[in-house]
C-alpha cells in the first residue's frame, strides 16, 4: 500500500479522516497466542516514519487536521515516542540549552553586572562587554548560518525572483 501510495496518510488527512483509523489499526498484528498472559503485538509504522530516505509527513499531517480522537490512536502515540526519543528529543534538549546560556549571559551582561558596584570599574567594564560580544555573536552566528543554509538552497534550486538580482523567495515580504 504504501509503495503505490506513499502520501495514502496526508491524502486521508485531507480527504477522508474517518478513514484513517481504519488504516492505522490495520498497521497492528496481535499474535493469538498469549505467553505469561502477554500478547506478541507488532507496529508497522516504518512508513509512517521514512519515506525514500527522508521524514514522513504523516505525523505533521496528522496534526494539521487536528482531530483528537485520532491523535489518540495507539499507532500515533508508539510513532511520536519513537520520534521523541530518536530523533527529536536531541534536538529540543540541545536548543534549550543553548537558548539557557544565552539567556544567562544576556541577564548577566544586561541586567546583573552593569548595576553591581565594585572598587574595580575595569574588571567590570570588561566582563560587561565580553558578555555581550558573547550573546550578539552567538545569535548572529546562528542567524547568519540560519540564512545562508536557506540562500545557498534557494539557488541551488532556483527559487529566486526575476530580474537583474535574484533574490530568494523566502525573502519575499507576503503582507506588503
């Protein structure tokens, strides 16, 4: 089903959502037989995963049509909890604790050090100043790297304007 239909969960999504619980019960196997009065259940959720090597948008799709009872689904909760604690959950951890010390640093060179007084000015200066060199070229750093990964693929792909400077779609103001 899904190598002739790879996109059959978004398009359910989209266009059918009574049928998507149908589907995802049909991706359990549950043995007959019960060991220790536990039953064998295999998940066939790869798909639902990967798709040709890169993240399916199942999930995403999912959560677009905003429907709880199917959110609820036990397909859905094993998918997310594996998402979470393969992929995702690196991820989020890493950006909180970059955006912890900025946070830290920000508040010290900000608020904290300037209203301390001390008999060493100096010292003070200097750690007011290096705390705000630190905060202004880490977020610009990664502003910079942010922009420059969407420009160099936008034209790559050629997603630019027409004219004498082409300039990435992205950019493009919407509300103007």
């Amino acid at each position: 089903l899904f190598q002739a239909h790879p996109d059959i969960v978004e398009r359910l999504c989209s266009d059918a959502i009574q049928l998507l619980g149908t589907l995802l019960d049909g991706l359990v196997w549950r043995s007959k037989r019960t060991i220790n009065s536990a039953r064998r259940v295999n998940f066939y959720i790869k798909h639902l995963v990967v798709r040709e090597g890169k993240f399916a948008g199942a999930l995403n799709a999912i959560c677009v049509s905003q429907d709880v009872k199917i959110i609820s689904n036990q397909v859905l909760v094993l998918l997310s909890d594996t998402l979470w604690a393969g992929v995702v959950r690196r991820q989020f951890v890493l950006s909180k604790v970059g955006f912890l010390f900025s946070l830290v640093v920000f508040m010290l060179s900000q608020a904290i050090l300037p209203k301390i007084q001390t008999a060493d000015e100096l010292n003070m200066r200097i750690a007011v100043f290096a705390g705000r060199s630190i905060n202004y070229g880490f977020s610009m750093l990664r502003l910079l790297l942010f922009h420059w990964r969407r420009i160099y693929k936008a034209y790559r792909t050629g997603a630019v304007t027409k004219g004498r400077c082409p300039v990435p779609l992205y950019l493009k103001d919407e509300d103007a």
